[in-house]
C-alpha cells in the first residue's frame, strides 16, 4: 500500500479532534505502542465521531458497519505522550462512506487510517439525505492542505 500523501496529515484538514491518553499495555516489547493498540486508538476516536453524527445504530433502524479499515504506520508511538487525532469524511457514495483519521503525537503523524463504513439497513435505498448533509458537512477541508 502506498505512503498516504503529505496533504492527508496536517490536522487542521480534519473536522474533529480528539486527544486520547495512550496506555502502558499499549506497548509491545520494543516499548512502542504496538499496531493493535493503534487500531484502537483510531477505533475510539471513529466511534466518537460517528456517535456525535447521529443517528447510526441508536434504534431508529438507521444500521451501519465497518466493511473496511486500513491503518498506515508512518512513525512510532510512544508512551506516555497522549496522541491527538483528527478525524473527517472523505468519499460519500450512495450507500457507503469513508471516514479518514490523522494520528499526531509530539507534533508530527503517526499514522492514518481510512475506513468505509456500509448501510446494511434500511436494506434498499441510500443513504438518508438528513445523514448524508451531516456527512457533507464533515468532509476534510482542502483549503488547508
């Protein structure tokens, strides 16, 4: 897989932020946050991202799941500096969507992650157009890169 472009890491690109404490058990034996730990570092801050969009999985039969994920490692982690990471929308389609992320920590990337996240129900029709201008709304900014 290639690098992700320079454009994808400067955090004012994205919508949200979040800062997240990094954990001693997030290490592996090297003593660097090990790449499972990543994963859920990027897992909390999409959750929260997703939660604050409304909507998705909350009862209403509005269903969503993660159909793919893909984390690119650019440096290592470590601990026990907090990391910082700011997530957007990037493509929206007629029944999926992607959420990009940028992990930071001391100031530089660490790492991104991109996941598509798929309606399974209703099963027919596309995405709500109340949910996709909250999507619209979310997408990364281009005119800070």
């Amino acid at each position: 897989m290639p690098r992700p472009t320079s454009d994808r890491l400067p955090l004012n690109r994205y919508p949200v932020r979040i800062v997240i404490p990094t954990r001693f058990q997030d290490l592996d034996a090297m003593g660097h946050i090990n790449n499972v730990a990543f994963a859920a570092l990027f897992e909390d801050a999409r959750v929260r991202f997703n939660w604050s969009l409304g909507r998705l999985n909350r009862g209403d039969g509005f269903r969503a799941v993660v159909a793919r994920n893909e984390v690119n490692y650019l440096a290592e982690g470590s601990y026990p500096e907090d990391v910082e990471i700011a997530t957007g929308v990037g493509r929206i389609g007629t029944r999926s969507w992607d959420i990009l992320a940028v992990m930071h920590q001391k100031d530089r990337a660490i790492a991104t992650c991109d996941t598509t996240i798929v309606m399974t129900h209703p099963a027919d029709g596309g995405i709500p157009d109340d949910f996709r201008a909250r999507l619209a709304a979310m997408t990364l900014d281009d005119a800070a890169a």
